[in-house]
C-alpha cells in the first residue's frame, strides 16, 4: 500500500484571519454584553494565573461573577473578574470536591 499524500491547505491571509477574530468578538459581545465590558474593563489577563491572552485567544478567558449571581452585572464591573477556562473550573469544582471529600450529598445538610 502506497502512502497517502498529504491534503494540501490553504492558510487564511492576514486580512482573512483579522476579519474571522472580529466577527467572532462581535458574536460574542451580542450573545454576552457584560463579558464584552468585563474585557474591556480588565484587561485580557487572568485575575487568578495572570496568564495574559491576546484578541485571537481571547475566547478562552470568562467572566466570573464574584457574587454568585449572574444577574448582578453592575456597569463598573465590580462583581466581575476575569478567569481563564481553567482557573474558572477549578474555582467552581472546589466546592464540589469538598463536598465530596466531606462526604456530603446535595440531599444532606
């Protein structure tokens, strides 16, 4: 059996790559309004690793409410920090796993 030939791929151009990156920021800022000012706000850096991203990875860093409560969105963006995927999951798992360890079940108190 011969080996396959590689698929040849055309790389987007600059101007092609730049115009995807603001399409994308715009489709998120409709979908999330306050994670547009939150980035605006705060920078495009971790609150928590201060793993610092640019416009083509931006998409990987969230907003947490420090509250709790996603309805609390206040213009100044003092319930607001920004995480990356990873420190936003290992923030929220914390409670979960010391509710496990602790042997705790939603059920019990």
């Amino acid at each position: 059996m011969s080996p396959r030939r590689p698929v040849s791929v055309k790389l987007p151009s600059a101007a092609e790559a730049e115009a995807r990156v603001r399409e994308m920021r715009n489709e998120l800022e409709k979908n999330d309004p306050y994670r547009s000012r939150s980035l605006r706000l705060h920078g495009l850096i971790c609150a928590r690793c201060a793993r610092e991203f640019d416009e083509a990875t931006a998409h990987l860093l969230t907003v947490h409410h420090k509250d709790g409560n996603h309805n609390n969105n206040p213009s100044d963006g003092s319930n607001w920090e920004n995480l990356c995927r990873d420190c936003h999951d290992d923030l929220h798992s914390r409670g979960l796993l010391g509710e496990y360890l602790g042997g705790k079940t939603k059920d019990q108190p």
